[in-house]
C-alpha cells in the first residue's frame, strides 16, 4: 500500500510539474525514477523520449556549427594565400614604402596628424624646392621679357588674366582663355599647387601603392602640375635612399593649348638641371572633354593605374554635374582593375558644393566625402585634410602672421609677382586641400 501511494505521489509530482512548465523539476523526477529502477509511464517515457531528441538535437546544431566555423577558417586560409600570392605578385611592381626615407620626408615637412584625417604640413624641403622655384621665375623671366616691349600693355594684360583666375576667390570658375592666363597660374597658384601634389603623391607612396611603371591620366591638368609633383618626390627618394628605377607614362588631357605648351616647356627647361632625368614619358592630349563627351571615348581603356583629378571641379552647379558625367564614364572605361582615382579639392569648396560651412565636425565631414564619392560613383580608399594651420577653420586676419612666422616662403616668386601683378603681401607655400584617394566599387 504504502509503495502505491509513493508511486502515485512521485506522478502526480511529475505530471503537475509538466502541466505548470516546471521543465526543471520534470527532469530531476525523472532522473530520480530511472536511477530508482522504477518502471516508467506512458508519459515520463514521452518526455524522456522528448529529452532525447533535444539533446540529439543541440549536439547536431552544434556539430554543424563547428562545420561551419572550420570550413570558413579554410576558406578564410584559402583566402589569405590568394591575397598573399597577389599582394606578392602585385607588390614586386610597387615601390615598398621604407620606413627611414618616410620618416626623413615627414620631418622635412613638419607633417603633424592631428586626427585620424586631418594632416598638418609647415615644412619643406628647402634644397629641392628652392631649386624648383628659382628655376621657374628664371623661366618665367624669360618668357615676359618678350613680351615686354609695350610695358603698360603687358601689365594690363597680366591685370586681365589675373582677375579672371581670382574668380576662384568668389565661387566662380575662371575661362583660363587669355594669353597670359598660364604665366599668372605659375606666380600666384602653380608653386602651392606642386607643393600639394607632392604631398599626395608621398600619401600614395607611404600607403605602399606606387607603381614602379605609373601609367598616369590627369583630367584639367593644367601645365602637367601633378606630374611636377611626382617627379619631385621621386627626387626626393634619390636624395635620400636608392630605389628601383620609375617609369612615368603621363596622359594630359586640357582644354587650353597654351597651360600645355608652357608646362612643357619649362619641364624641359627642369629637366635639364637635373642630375638623374626622370623616366616619363609625356602625351599632351588638347581637348574639350565637357563640352563633347566624345572627346574623352578615345581614351585608351582599362590602361591607366592612377586617373587624378586637381582642383578641377567646377563652382557652377550645372557645369560641375555635366563633368561629373564625364568623369564617371572615364572612370568606368579607363582604370585600370585595380586602379585608384587620386581627387584634390580645396577644403571650403568642397563643403560649398552641397551648401555647407566646413568646421571641425568630423561626422559631417565623413558624410560630405562620402557624397562626394557618391556623386563621382567611387568608393574610398583614404582620404586626408592637408592643411598648413592645423585647422579646419580659417581666421583670415590671423593667417598673415602665421604664415610668416611658421610657413616656407616663396623667396624667388615674391619680387616677380610685386613686379608683374603688383602683389604686396608676402608669398608662402601653403596647403588647404583634401586629397582623397577612391576606387571603383
């Protein structure tokens, strides 16, 4: 009597736990009844059943897991010897960043990382620069000399070329179309604007992504002041440290005949100074590519490593959406696989073209490149804000004495733009650019 009673005691036990969700207890009863030897219930073998199924089940789920887990990690090998083979592969045709000759360029130019993006540049290399810039004005000297025979004309007419390109200074976009347009350019923007093409050029170097062989398009390109640029910092590497011998092939496509023959003219007038000659091999393509999208379909297609774009973009809205089609469609026909497309842009333009004051706001500035790359269908790479203050804002009438105090002078240009363009402030090289190195998605 008294086991029946137990055994309907320990069921009843056993069936309320189930019908109140007591999982826990159910178990426990059960495990006491197996290890009781007591035979079991039609019930408790169904949940004993159920129990053996869990559990079956979780180590299968688990099982697959670590299926999963192991066959990513093969992929994940698979993957890392494929990425090794290339970057091996890839790599041989690169010039290897080393750390001593970076670190010798940094300390010339003073670069300073104030954030993740923000690059402060108040140095230079004195010896190379001088070189470069005495040899410009002594060109330039030249070249007004043979036009100087009606002194007040040529001022004026300087005068003329000069307030067309100061359209710049207030949201306008010059024509760049006067005789005189490419001698005004090389005084008042061309030393700056290789100053900073150097600087992006060495953020590609040190970034381990400069070809051995540069196969180059430059769009606007001006008189070939991105390729001023890069030459100069392979100048720089001479100096410093041997390396593998470069092979530049440059394409320049410009509208204006005239930026075109003076830039060629005064690289050959550079080159002939020069120790070691650069390896580079120049086409000077004469082209509308805005007013005729088919002026830029004869491009060579997927030939170039790098497609670069300086201070090329236009203020007018309309103007500037057209190039971006143009833009695009190079991009998707020209690059290389692999390619990179390298931007510079001014630093309060580019927050102008989407109506909004650049500051120290990082967030935003993340979400004005990334529509900026949007627009131009691109991906980033990196970017940097190359700036000579260390800030993003500017207070104009603090910048005069700190760029006397702290930034490198232009000391040959200063008397020829007085002279010519009746310039009274001092001339320094300065920077205040984004470089933004992109891809293809």
């Amino acid at each position: 009597m008294i086991d029946f009673i137990d055994r309907w005691w320990r069921n009843y036990q056993f069936s309320n736990a189930l019908k109140q969700g007591n999982i826990h207890l159910a178990e426990r009863l059960l495990r006491n009844k197996q290890n009781s030897g007591t035979r079991l219930t039609w019930l408790e073998k169904i949940f004993r059943d159920k129990l053996c199924l869990e559990q079956a089940n979780r180590e299968s789920r688990q099982e697959v897991l670590t299926l999963q887990q192991q066959l990513q990690q093969a992929f994940q090998r698979l993957e890392d010897t494929e990425n090794k083979y290339r970057f091996h592969e890839t790599q041989s045709d690169r010039l290897q960043p080393e750390f001593q000759l970076i670190g010798s360029i940094s300390d010339q130019f003073k670069l300073i990382r104030h954030d993740e993006y923000k690059l402060q540049c108040t140095g230079i290399d004195r010896h190379l620069f001088d070189e470069f810039e005495f040899t410009l004005v002594e060109y330039l000297k030249q070249e007004l000399e043979k036009k100087s025979t009606v002194q007040l004309q040529l001022k004026k007419a300087m005068k003329a070329a000069s307030n067309d390109i100061d359209n710049l200074k207030n949201g306008k976009d010059p024509n760049y179309n006067l005789d005189l347009s490419p001698h005004v350019y090389f005084i008042k923007y061309f030393l700056n604007n290789v100053y900073g093409a150097y600087l992006a050029w060495f953020l590609v170097y040190k970034s381990g992504l400069l070809p051995t062989k540069i196969n180059i398009l430059d769009i606007a390109a001006g008189p070939a002041t991105m390729a001023y640029g890069l030459s100069l910092l392979l100048q720089s590497f001479d100096s410093l440290l041997q390396i593998p011998q470069t092979h530049i092939c440059y394409h320049s496509l410009e509208k204006q005949a005239s930026f075109q023959h003076r830039g060629l003219q005064f690289w050959r007038r550079y080159m002939e100074i020069l120790p070691i000659a650069t390896n580079s091999y120049f086409r000077f393509d004469t082209t509308d590519i805005f007013s005729n999208i088919e002026n830029s379909q004869r491009l060579p297609q997927s030939f170039f490593d790098f497609i670069v774009i300086s201070h090329c973009f236009f203020s007018d809205p309309a103007q500037r959406l057209q190039s971006y089609r143009v833009f695009k469609n190079i991009f998707s026909t020209c690059l290389k696989p692999g390619g990179y497309v390298l931007l510079i842009v001014q630093g309060r333009k580019l927050f102008n073209f989407y109506d909004l004051s650049q500051t120290e706001d990082i967030p935003q500035e993340l979400k004005t490149i990334a529509r900026f790359l949007e627009d131009l269908e691109l991906s980033l790479e990196w970017y940097n804000y190359a700036t000579s203050t260390g800030k993003r804002t500017l207070i104009k009438s603090e910048f005069a004495k700190f760029a006397t105090e702290n930034l490198p002078a232009q000391k040959h240009m200063l008397n020829l733009a007085q002279k010519y363009l009746g310039i009274k402030h001092n001339l320094n090289y300065v920077l205040d650019d984004y470089i933004i190195l992109a891809k293809k998605p």
